[in-house]
C-alpha cells in the first residue's frame, strides 16, 4: 500500500490528524494496534480547550459534543477552609468544554468510513523504516500476514509505549523527565456531580478533584503513593476520602454509588525533543506526557495536530519544503508553556514527601494571593482555557 501519511496510533490525536488531512485532500492511512473496542475502552481527559473544540467544529464533528456537553465558565481551588473560584468566562472571554476523550474518540471513528478516513485496527508488530529518507515505510502483521505502508510522511501519534518515538536515534533526541512520586486513584460513577464546576482540593491528607462527564455521571480523583493498590480501596473507602478532602461544602453534595471503572494513573512531566526526525512527525503522547492536573493531555495533542496538519498541507498542496521543518518549534513552544502550567499547579495543589512546614506555608501564601489577586487568576484561567494556537 502507498499513501501521503501514514498515521501510527487510532486515539483522537491520530483520527483527528486524519480527518483534517483527508478534509483537504491528502491520502493517508491509520494504523492501530488495539481493537476499536479497546481503544474506546480507555478512560481519559473530560475538559476541552477552545483548540479542540474548534477543530471538532472545522470538521463539522461537534454535533454530539455541543449537545451532550457541559460549558464551564470556571473551575474551584480549595485548601478546606475557603472556595477559589477561577472565573474563566469573566477573565478571558472565553469557555472549556466538558466532553469525555472517548466520546471524541467515538465521534472520530464512527465517522471514519464515510469520510474516507482508512483505520487499519489490530496491527501487530509495527516497525517504522528509513525515517531519515523521503521514503520512509511501516510495516505490521495482521491475519497472519506481513504488510507494508509507503509513505512520504510518517506521523507518530502512538502514545508513550509506542514504536515512533523509539524510531528515533538516542544520539539524536532527550528526554526531559518528572516522575511524581504519587498517582490518581480515579473512580468513575454514575451519579450527579457534587458540584456544577471542577474543583481541585488541596488538603492535609492529600489531593482530590471532583469532576464530571455528565450531569449524571461523576469523576472523583485522589492522589495515592505509587505502593498502593486499587484492591485495597473499596468503593466506601474511596467516597470516605474524597468527603475529607473535598471539605464539608462539597461532601454535603456527594452522591455515593457503585464504581464503574477504578485505577490508579501515576504521573510524570516529559518532554522529548526533538518532535521530528527526517520524515517522521510525533505528535501527542509520544512526545510529551503531562501531570493531568491542568486538563492539558488531550488539548496538547490538539494543538499538535493543529501545527502538524497545517504545516503538512502547505508541504503536499503549497510544495513548501520549509513547512515541515518549522513544525517541531512551533509545537514544543506550546508544549513547555503546557507543561509548566501542569507542573505549577501540581505543585501548588499536592503535598509532597519531601515537602516540610516551608513548602507548606508557601502553598498557603500563594493560594492567599490567588484569592487576592485578580492578575494571578487571570493568569491561571488564560493556561486553563488554553493560550493561542
């Protein structure tokens, strides 16, 4: 098979790559290793930024999404004793969207076949080849046989595990690295949200959040260390912490009901650069994780796909030999401004092992200043809604 773009990796990173290229005319084909199945399966990001959510609508797939979705204008901080509310519509004008990542994913594929988007699923074995030649190839077994895909233009959108980032030589690219020494215990119900705007607690005990993917269906959060394990945390002693944490406020609004999905997520901050080798583009994960404190995973990926995408169709339509080459600077610009925002509210909203009386007092004097401070929270809602593509 011979295509334009070959797409390793079917989230919405790759389908949303792939729909915008085949909206303007450029081949491509996704490859995926997992089912469909399991690729919906995968529990993920709720919160959009105007960068996804725009691109959903150039693409004329937002149908769903504006009228199952939640319009948020802010979002809450709290440290027990006192609600911060990040007011995002007052300060930038602007909204987030609250969509689960796998209805994005759903809306993606099941618009696939109609818009002549090729998804290959259940390939196993994917190699990337001559990454450094305008010729590169992949290859993949399926049904007990060997296929290859030629491309001009091979885009990685496979995830931190994937093979794309790995196809690139260790003495051509560094990784830049945080792993946190705590995960997210996650808890997914069906029941109302105790509140009708995220809130994000910072407590003695430790971090929680309360979220939503529905008006009937809730996602809580806390943060474990990396030694414990989801056996050991039953429903009733999941919805216990998360009425510490939360404070008494939002306890009284908690729902209880039975988990329909449980895990525990650790966190980490990454950045590997660079995001492109001779033909070979990562966008996504497989170039940058981070911490989803500050709601940036999927919107990250967005933004990439954006600059990718753009800088694809000026190279295929426009022959502009210089559209490739810019892509990596453009996407890292965002990514580091994600990935401190990420980091900083981490920070200022967890308790660390190694943090001691010091550490704790300058959590309180900079949530003191936040809750002062017009200018700070105009700058926290300005990352939050995400900064200008």
């Amino acid at each position: 098979m011979r295509t334009q773009v070959a797409i390793v990796g079917a989230g919405p990173a790759g389908l949303l790559l792939g729909h915008l290229l085949r909206s303007e005319g450029i081949d491509c084909v996704v490859v995926e290793r997992q089912t469909g199945d399991y690729v919906l399966s995968r529990i993920r990001a709720g919160v959009l930024e105007q960068v996804t959510v725009g691109l959903m609508e150039r693409l004329g797939l937002d149908a769903r999404m504006k009228a199952e979705g939640l319009p948020h204008d802010g979002f809450n901080l709290t440290d027990g004793g006192r609600l911060i509310r990040i007011d995002i519509a007052a300060l930038t004008g602007k909204q987030v969207m609250v969509y689960g990542q796998t209805e994005i994913t759903r809306d993606l594929m099941e618009a696939a076949p109609e818009r002549g988007l090729e998804v290959i699923y259940e390939a196993a074995d994917v190699a990337l080849h001559d990454v450094e030649s305008d010729a590169p190839f992949i290859t993949y077994s399926r049904d007990g046989a060997q296929h290859r895909i030629d491309a001009r233009i091979i885009a990685g959108c496979d995830g931190f595990h994937g093979p794309s980032r790995q196809a690139i030589p260790a003495s051509v690219g560094r990784a830049f690295e945080r792993v946190y020494p705590f995960g997210w215990l996650g808890v997914l119900a069906d029941v109302p949200p105790c509140n009708h705007e995220l809130i994000y607690a910072n407590h003695e005990r430790g971090f929680a959040l309360a979220s939503m993917r529905s008006p009937t269906r809730s996602r809580y959060y806390i943060d474990v260390p990396l030694t414990e394990k989801i056996e050991d945390w039953s429903d009733e002693r999941v919805w216990d912490e998360l009425a510490i944490r939360l404070g008494p406020d939002a306890a009284a609004h908690i729902t209880r009901g039975p988990s329909i999905e449980k895990s525990i997520a650790p966190l980490r901050s990454f950045v590997f650069e660079p995001m492109r080798h001779g033909s070979l583009l990562l966008c996504g994960d497989s170039a940058h994780i981070v911490p989803p404190t500050g709601a940036k995973g999927l919107n990250l990926a967005a933004s990439d796909v954006h600059y990718a995408s753009e800088a694809l169709v000026r190279f295929f339509k426009a022959n502009d030999v210089d559209a490739i080459p810019g892509y990596p600077d453009k996407a890292l610009a965002r990514v580091w401004k994600s990935e401190r925002f990420s980091w900083s509210l981490t920070k200022l909203m967890h308790r660390f092992p190694e943090d001691g009386p010091f550490e704790r007092r300058m959590q309180v004097a900079e949530l003191d200043y936040i809750a002062s401070s017009e200018a700070a929270r105009t700058a926290i809602a300005e990352n939050y809604v995400g900064l200008p593509v």
